[in-house]
C-alpha cells in the first residue's frame, strides 16, 4: 500500500451476499435494487432472493461531481 491511498480506498465497495430474511426466518441470498440516485450517493435496497421482503438498505457514499443542465 502507498502512503497516498489510505486503507478505505484498498477495497472498494462491500455488497452484502447473505442477509437475515424475517419471513424466511433464516439468512437468505439477496438481490440489490436501486431505490434512488442522491447528490450524496446512490441508495439501494437488499431484497430477499426467495421471498422478495426487504432486508435493509445501502447507501453508496460516491463523491462525483454532479452538474446540472440548464437549457
């Protein structure tokens, strides 16, 4: 690792593979579905593979610049 890059910047994004499903009462594989696109990062919501209920939320802090377009 170089002194430039810090340790937060050695792995990227993290995707949760396996989240605790209320109604099948058991960790279940998710699919991830994008709930909204933010100035502060994109919002995703993790679904559960085998019954579709929501198992939480990830909000993906990416710093781009946004420009706006004005006709």
């Amino acid at each position: 690792m170089t002194p430039a890059t810090g340790p937060t910047d050695q792995y990227g994004s993290f995707q949760a593979s396996l989240l605790y499903c209320p109604q099948c009462r058991q960790a279940t594989p998710t699919r991830q579905r994008l709930l909204l696109v933010l100035p502060a990062g994109n919002l995703y919501e993790y679904l559960c593979a085998q019954c579709g209920t929501s198992t939480g939320t990830k909000t993906d802090n990416q710093h781009v610049e946004v420009e706006l377009f004005r006709p």
